[in-house]
C-alpha cells in the first residue's frame, strides 16, 4: 500500500512540474515607434526575474513567459510600457517622449526624479545621441546650438582648449558666471584654472596658452543624457550655487538582462584648420617700397646679443614687388603650418544585472593629434557603477570614474611666441619651415619674434591631469511615503604644468632669449556629502504631496605650487637645477559650507502642479553674517486634463519664481600678505628675496568683512504643448535680477590700499526662448523629423558703486577693453574711434590723413542679439541622416589680428590697387571733402591699421550660419539570418563638424575667444589660434 501512495505522488509531482512548464512559452512580437518603424535594441524583461532579452534590429523580440507574467519594454528617449505576457504573439509600440508629457521623467535638482508635466519651469534635455553626434571631446561644447537660451564659445581649434558656457545672459561683473555642473546627483568641478603670474602685472588670459576646463575630464560616451536647468525656480535647491544655472549629466547604467552585455564604439577623425584671414602675395618683406633682408643671428646663433654681422629684419611687408627682388618668392607660411590632425576613440562597456542589481563597466581611450604641429590630447577613462538590493527595503548605490588627461598646447594671443603672432607677422618672402640652425637655436625673420615651427616643436606646454570623482549612496525605501538617501561625493585632481622656453625664444620676455622652465602643480579636492529624505503621501484622493528635505555638507581645498628657473645652462635641458636664478610661490585656499533645504510638490487631481522651495546656506566665504536663504516656488496647470481634446496630447502653462545665489571667493573678507613685487613686465624690476633678505607685505585690496553672496531675483511663464502626436512647442518669458554684486571700488591711498570689495552693483536679464518639434513625416519607411530652438536675451548693467559709471572687471588691452557701463550691456567694448564730425565723418589733416580722437567711446557690443539653431534627421529603414545648423546673429568682435596685418602690408586688401595712392572718405577741419590723396602704406598703417590705436576700423558685427554637425548612418538589418544573432546591434557612421561655415567675418572662425572660459571678457581676437572641422567614421557593435 505504500509503495502504491508513493507511486502515485511520484506521478503527481511529474503532473505539477509538466503543467508549470507548458506555462511558461515562448512569447514573441515586434516593438515599433508610433511611426511603425521597428526599434532595435529595446530592452524586455519579464518583471521581477532576472530573464530579459533585446529586440534584434528588425524590432523582432523572442523571450519565456507565463502567461501571468509581465513583460516590460524600456527605450532611451521612450515611454516605459508593461504589457501581460496572455498572449504568445505581442506587437508593442512604444511612444515617443519628446510628443507626450504624460510619463516623461526628467532628472532635476539633487538628482530627483520628476514627471515633466508636474514641472513649473523650463528644462530642456539633450540625449546621449546628440551629444555624440557633436564629435567634440568635451562635453560642454558637445551642447552648442542643441538647445535655446545657451551660449557657448570655444577657444580655437587646439584640442582641449576651454569651451565657456552662459546660460541666459551674464548674472556676475566679478564672479563666476559658469553654470554648476553635476554628475550622477553630485557636484562636478568645471574650473578652467589659470596659469600662475608669477611677478607678470598683465592679465595671463591675453596671452600664453588658452587652458583647458575641466568638463573636458568627462567621457562623452559614458553620458546618457544631459538636462539643463536654466532658471532660478528649477535650480533653486542649490542655493548660493544657482544663480548661473545648473547643467546636470547622468551617465549610463546597467540593465537586468541574460548574461553580460557589451558595447563596443571605433571612432577616427582628420581634423584640419576651417578658416584664416587672407594674406596678399605680390609684396617682399620692406618698408617704404625698399626690400629688408630676413633677420641674420650672430656667430652664436643667438639674436638680439649686439654680436657683428647680426641683423634684426622686419615684420612690415611694404617692400617691392616679390618678382622685382633677386630670388625672392611666395611662401604660403599658414596653409604649410597647419596639418591633418588624426584622432582615434575607443570605447568598450560591460553590463549586466538581475532582479537584485546592475552594473556597468567602461574604458575609454582618446588620442587627438592637434592641426597644429606637436599639439594634442590623449585621454584615458575608467568608470565603474552599479546599485545592489541589500535587502527588500535598502539598496547601495555608486559610481566611481578615474581620469589621466594629458594636453599638449602652444602660445596663443599676445606673446612674443605665438603661433598665430608669428605666421601673421611674417613676410610672405620668408620661408618659416626652416627654423633651426646649425646651433639647435631658431632661425626666424624678425629677431624679436619666435618662429611659430620653433614654438610649436621647442616650447611645448603641457598639462597632465589625474582625476578621480564619484559618490557611494544608500538609499532607504521604508515605503512610497519615506525615502532616505545617504549620499558621499568626491572630486579629486592633480594638474601638473610644465611650460617650456627653449635658449633663444621670445616667448616669455622675462628670460631675455636665455631659457626658461615653468613648473606648476595644482591640486584641488572637493568632499559632498548629502542626507536627503523624500517621499509621495496621498492627501486626499485627488491630493498627493511629494516632499523632499535634507542637508548637504561640502568642503572645498586648492593648492598651487609654482616654480620658475630662468637662464639654462645647457640647451634641451629642462630641469630646474639648469637654472641660476628662481621665482616660486605657494597659494592654498579652504572653503567650508553647509546647507539645509525642502521641498514641497503638491498636486490636485493631476493636473494642477504647486511646488514650494527654501535654502538655507552656511558659507566660510561670507563676511560677518553666515548665513544667508534662498526661497522659490512654481505652479504649473495642465489644461489639456480638462478639456480632453483628441487633438491635444497635452497643455500646460506654468510660472516658476526663485531668489538665488552666486558665493563670493574665498578669502575675500580678509586683508592678506603678499610677497612684494615691483616690476612692469619687462624687465627683471624688483622682486625678494633681496640681497638675501625676504619680505611681504599688505595685499592692495582691502578686506571687506560684511561681504554677501550675489543674488538673483528670476522669474518666468512658459506655455508646452504637444499637438496630434507629432507637434511638440516650448515657449519660455523670463526675467532674471542681479543684486549685490561684487565689484572691486578704489579707496584713498591714505588708507595703506588702492581698493576694496563691495556688494554695490546690479544687472538684468530679460529674454524668450523658443523650441519647436515638428515629425513632418511618419510614414512605415521615412520619417522626417525637425527640432527648432530659438532664443533671445538682452542684458543691462543697472546699478554700480555710487559715483562709478563704467567699470572693467578685468584687465584688457586698454583699447579696446572690455567694460561694465550703466544702461549698457555687460560686456561693452571701450576704446579709441577717429576724430569726427557732428555728422559722424572722420575729420582729416590738411595732408588727408586721420587723427584719433582723445576720448574714448562705446565701439560695441559683444552680446549676440539672438541665438538659433535647427536640426533635421531623416530616417530610412536603417539609414539615417542628421545635421545640425547653428546660428548666430549680431555681437561684436574685435579682429586685433586684421588691424596688425594691415598696418604691416600683409593683408590680401593692402595688395589692392597695385598699392596707388588713396583717398580716406572724410573732411577737413572746416566741413569741406577730403581731396588729398596718400600713399597705400600711410592708408594701411593709419586708417585701415591700428598705428593710431584707433580700434574703431577692426570692430566687426558678426553673423554666422554654421553646419555643426552632420551625420549619416547605417544600421544592418537580418543580422539574425545571416547567423549573427549574437549581436544586438551593428551601426556604422560617417559624419563631419563644422564643415560649412557662412560668415560675415574676417578673422579666423568667429567662435573664438582669446582669454577662454576662464575669464570675463570676451569678443577678443587677437592672433587666437583658428577654429577646426573634421571628418570621422565610427563603428558601433553592442552584443
């Protein structure tokens, strides 16, 4: 009898384990976009296991399920859908984020997750596809023209050089006018620190190397999307941090999937020079129609020593025809100078998870050859994150990323050794390439310039940073009601400089051509630490309350190291004992803050949206009060809930309203010691120690105790609407205040100082900005998508200290300088104009030429009047194509470059007119038309050059319609049927930056700037180093 019971249980557990298999079946489908077109890549996973697969490239998905199981489908830029496996064939589409609100989270302040239809102020995002397509290495400048109210200005074409970012206008004369950056929820540091002056009393930006920001550490491949914060009301919750924005990047994660997943990217790039000013090519080297020989060294090979037979040369080019001179010829000097820099990126990420967690892996590797000879970036990414269930109601979360950048860089601007100095000032008689002779010494034409071969080969600048930055959180989920995370932060680097100035270089005055070394180690350490508690509580039935309240504590050390040795003994040696005499300086600096903050978001019936903020910050930077608090709020009303219209996928209009800050810098409360320094550049003046004897002595700026953070007052409406799934409209009014902000006032010499701080003065910004998305063709083949973006801002200086009407908050050229004036725009260039009439025409001599007037002017402004930009991408099966314009329209720049060329006869318009004579379109002194007729040199040398000083001639308006990115890809299909179905996706890509450029501008490509993000001014262009385009061709292969 027993063995007959446990026969038949044998039979009823073979019965029970038959019937739980042929529950679970093979269900598969297609995932398709509204448009019917199939989505490779889509992630399915049955909910709460650790099964999951991806859809092949035709969108085809197979995968086991019970049918009482749930099947999730997720795609980037897609609404999540879950869908009951109840059926063993499934077709699946899933809708487009950028047409619906409903469902689509963004990332916002402290790296919470909101709807974006609850949000009651203006955010706009730019995808991981985006970025990459830019082609740029750093990641701010990967987001010029992709969205409105942004504007960013690179630096010049060398790789790594700095790229500014302004969001909606300059908010600080004095501070900081960068937005924050943060990475995964935690503070990123994005300084582009400057080089040390050492005794120089000029402003480094104008000259040396133009500096990397630190952005430039970021992988753009590691990133999945990019949100920007553009207002007060949605970066409120960082307080004294929030004033100029908030750009938040959140890299890519791991997903739950069978087995190890791989993505591998192959990418190569020919980068060459996009635009140069024009030379002529019919002049020799000489002055006054005489030829001058090139400049001849001593026996030595050394210039400038006073030895017999050395000559000095000239930089003029106002010399006889080149066919009039005994072998003499035509030397194209920029276009043999500059190369076809070739870039290779690689990439490759592991990934992976299961119900209990994920993780990701990826290494990075990037090698950029600069256009310009010896110059280039090599960069080195690690990153590794993950988050892990400890159990059912705690999980550990974080992200940890390990970078080694190494720049090489060259002299840029206004210094004796600048690339573009030297080509620009060279006669077109002169060949450079030949610039080393027989002692390793530079040969050049001119012996108070450096041959730009000699700089880029000889006098290397080198920055290699080692970075590590990330955070380790643990978050808490007691229940939907109360949500604790414990959050960790840190963002440590090291920048080791070193600038070289080989025996016989110009390039740094100071070493008067003997040889100089420049070592310099900064180091900077950032700590945050967060303890936030969130959580959603139903109030009512159509009532939900979702807060957020919590502390943050941060801590912030820098440390800059610097020495100098000047005459080496012995040539190629570049170590500091080759030197016999030194300059060192030692600068730290430690701030402490501490904030406490909370949030209410409350809303009725899902559809009318009212958040409330406040801030509370603690700050060492602050005078004798310590704390300061920082109060928003928004409301935001989905009118399309109620009026439930078909052709309405949604509506809301919304007004958001914050008081924000700008922290002051460290230490400026304080009056501090400064060793002494008296020299004016030039020569080697009067430094200590002297005679063997140290000494310091009171700064010249006078502490200000009751120092206060910057404030701005912003406020703003916006209507979104997506209209008959295809039409999707942003519009953005706002108004941003600046209050007490920080300028340096001058005090009476009586009081042992020539200045001090004070929070006296005040600006506006007011502005509009447009985005538009239009699908204007759906079809189950082609589609046809255009996105728009459009913005204005004006900006005015409202209020400086009493008495004060104009005001440089960093040191220019003088003329022109760049200045903050009362009613005018910060960022106002001020300098010389020609003497003029009451009718505006330039009075002239009695021999017609034309005379500066005394007092300088406003000569224009360096705010653009509006920015654009439209993208189109067109899809077919598996090939599609992207391009990206970008537009600009009005801001002045100061072409410095072309006023030098023409004074010295070496632009292509001097060459005009087989040099006759002319006449400048003017009167004389009693209102009668000018008739006097001048030599072409004096018409080149006094109006159209700057032997006057007349800056006037050389200010341009700019415009711009560039091509900034385009692109054309490929992805291969019945990868399945041909046996691969190991891969999950193959795409290759072919695409260009910058290839076509539309300018009014003269110079180099108008996206320059000569003293980079580090500094205030811009519209600078001086000898900066060109703009770049370039070609690549990437493979993309996920397994």
């Amino acid at each position: 009898m027993k063995l007959k019971f446990n026969g038949f249980l044998v039979l009823l557990l073979a019965l029970v384990a038959q019937i739980t298999f042929a529950q679970e079946r093979a269900v598969s489908g297609t995932v398709s976009d509204n448009a019917g077109m199939p989505l490779p890549g889509v992630s399915v996973l049955v909910k709460g296991t650790k099964a999951g697969t991806q859809t092949d490239f035709d969108g085809k998905f197979t995968i086991k399920a019970a049918s009482s199981q749930i099947l999730v489908f997720s795609y980037i830029g897609m609404k999540t859908q879950e869908i009951a496996a109840s059926s063993t064939s499934i077709n699946v589409k899933l809708s487009d984020t950028s047409v619906e609100l409903e469902g689509v989270v963004v990332t916002t302040a402290l790296g919470i997750k909101r709807e974006k239809k609850s949000l009651g102020y203006g955010v706009s995002t730019v995808s991981s596809t985006d970025l990459l397509r830019s082609g740029e290495s750093n990641v701010i400048q990967g987001l010029a023209g992709k969205t409105s109210g942004v504007q960013i200005t690179g630096s010049g074409g060398v790789p790594g050089a700095s790229s500014k970012i302004v969001i909606r206008g300059q908010k600080s004369i004095l501070g900081s006018t960068d937005p924050l950056i943060i990475v995964d929820g935690v503070p990123f540091n994005n300084d582009t620190q400057g080089n040390t002056t050492g005794d120089s009393p000029f402003n480094t930006t104008l000259s040396g190397t133009n500096l990397s920001n630190r952005a430039l550490d970021i992988n753009p491949n590691d990133v999945e999307s990019v949100t920007v914060l553009k207002g007060g009301a949605a970066a409120a919750l960082y307080g004294e941090r929030a004033g100029n924005g908030v750009i938040i990047y959140t890299t890519k994660k791991g997903k739950s999937r069978k087995g190890i997943g791989v993505d591998l990217s192959l990418n190569t790039t020919a980068t060459t020079v996009n635009k140069l000013p024009k030379l002529q090519s019919k002049y020799a080297a000489g002055d006054s129609g005489n030829y001058i020989a090139p400049a001849q060294a001593g026996p030595d090979g050394l210039y400038g020593t006073g030895d017999a037979g050395e000559t000095g040369g000239t930089q003029k080019s106002w010399g006889p025809l080149i066919s009039s001179v005994p072998g003499a010829k035509y030397y194209d000097n920029p276009n043999n100078f500059f190369q076809t820099g070739i870039g290779t990126d690689a990439n490759i990420a592991f990934y992976g998870g299961d119900d209990k967690g994920t993780f990701r892996t990826s290494f990075g590797h990037s090698k950029q050859e600069g256009m310009i000879p010896n110059t280039g970036l090599t960069r080195t990414n690690i990153l590794i994150s993950g988050e892990r269930k400890l159990n059912d109601k705690l999980k550990v979360v974080g992200s940890s990323a390990f970078v080694r950048t190494k720049t090489t860089m060259v002299q840029n601007g206004s210094t004796l050794g600048g690339v573009m100095l030297g080509l620009y000032r060279t006669p077109v008689t002169y060949d450079l390439r030949d610039y080393k002779n027989e002692f390793g010494f530079q040969k050049t034409y001119f012996s108070a310039y450096d041959n730009p071969y000699y700089t880029a080969n000889e006098n290397p600048y080198v920055s290699e940073v080692t970075r590590t930055y990330g955070n380790l959180g643990l978050i808490y989920n007691n229940s939907k009601a109360l949500n604790i995370t414990i959050r960790g932060g840190w963002d440590s680097a090291n920048d080791a400089r070193k600038q070289i100035y080989a025996i016989s270089s110009f390039g740094n005055s100071s070493s008067d051509g003997t040889g100089q070394i420049n070592i310099e180690n900064i180091n900077t350490k950032i700590f945050n630490g967060d303890l936030i508690f969130n959580g959603l509580i139903n109030l009512t039935d159509k009532i939900d309350l979702n807060y957020t309240a919590g502390g943050n504590v941060r801590s912030d050390f820098f440390t800059d190291q610097f020495s100098r040795g000047d005459n080496l003994a012995i040539p190629g040696f570049y170590n500091l004992s080759n030197a016999s005499s030194f300059r060192t300086s030692n600068y730290d600096t430690k701030q402490m803050a501490r904030s406490a903050y909370a949030q209410a978001d409350f809303s009725f019936d899902d559809q009318l949206y009212v958040t409330g903020s406040i801030r509370n910050d603690w700050n060492s930077a602050y005078g004798d009060k310590k704390s300061f608090s920082y109060p928003a709020g928004s409301v935001a009303w989905l009118f399309s809930k109620p009026l439930d219209k078909g052709w309405l996928n949604s509506g809301k209009i919304r007004f958001g309203y914050a008081d924000v800050g700008i922290a002051p810098q460290t230490y400026l409360t304080q009056t501090y010691y400064a060793k002494l320094v008296e020299t004016d550049g030039y020569t080697d003046g009067n430094t200590v120690p002297y005679n063997g004897q140290n000494g310091f002595g009171y700064a010249t700026t006078l502490g200000q105790s009751d120092l206060k953070p910057e404030r701005v007052g912003s406020s703003e409406i916006g209507l979104e609407l997506k209209l008959f799934n295809r039409l999707g409209l942003n519009i953005n009014v706002y108004q941003a205040k600046s209050k007490d902000l920080l300028i340096s006032f001058p005090i009476a010499p009586s009081s042992g100082f020539t200045s001090q701080y004070g929070n006296y003065a005040s600006m506006e910004n007011k502005g509009i900005e447009v985005e538009f998305n239009y699908e204007l063709i759906k079809s189950q083949s082609f589609t046809w998508d255009l996105s728009v973006n459009w913005s204005k801002n004006k900006n005015k200086v409202t209020g400086l200290a009493n008495g004060v009407e104009q005001y440089e908050p960093e040191q220019g050229f003088g003329n022109p300088s760049y200045v903050a004036i009362v009613g005018k725009p910060l960022g106002i260039l001020y300098g010389t104009d020609f003497l003029r009439d009451a009718n505006g025409k330039i009075i002239v001599t009695a021999s017609g030429l034309p005379q500066a007037d005394p007092q300088q002017k406003i000569l224009g402004d360096t705010n653009p009047d509006w920015l654009g930009g439209i993208r189109n991408t067109f899809t077919y099966k598996g090939i599609t194509v992207s391009a990206l314009l970008d537009i600009r329209h009005g801001g002045a720049i100061w072409d410095g470059t072309r006023g030098r060329i023409q004074r010295y006869g070496l632009s292509e318009e001097s060459a005009a007119n087989n040099r006759g004579t002319y006449i400048i379109p003017g009167v004389y002194a009693d209102g009668t038309t000018n008739t006097s007729p001048i030599t072409a040199q004096k018409y080149f040398e006094q109006y159209k050059g700057d032997v006057l000083q007349v800056q006037s001639q050389n200010i341009e308006n700019v415009n711009w319609v560039r091509l900034r990115d385009v692109s054309l890809s490929y992805r291969f299909n019945d990868l399945q049927k041909a046996g691969l179905s190991f891969i999950q996706n193959l795409e290759i890509t072919l695409s260009g930056r910058n290839l076509w450029l539309n300018t009014n501008y003269k110079g180099v490509d108008p996206e320059t700037s000569l003293t980079g993000a580090g500094s205030h001014i811009q519209g600078f262009d001086y000898f900066n180093n060109p703009g770049s385009k370039s070609v690549s061709l990437a493979l993309k292969l996920g397994l």
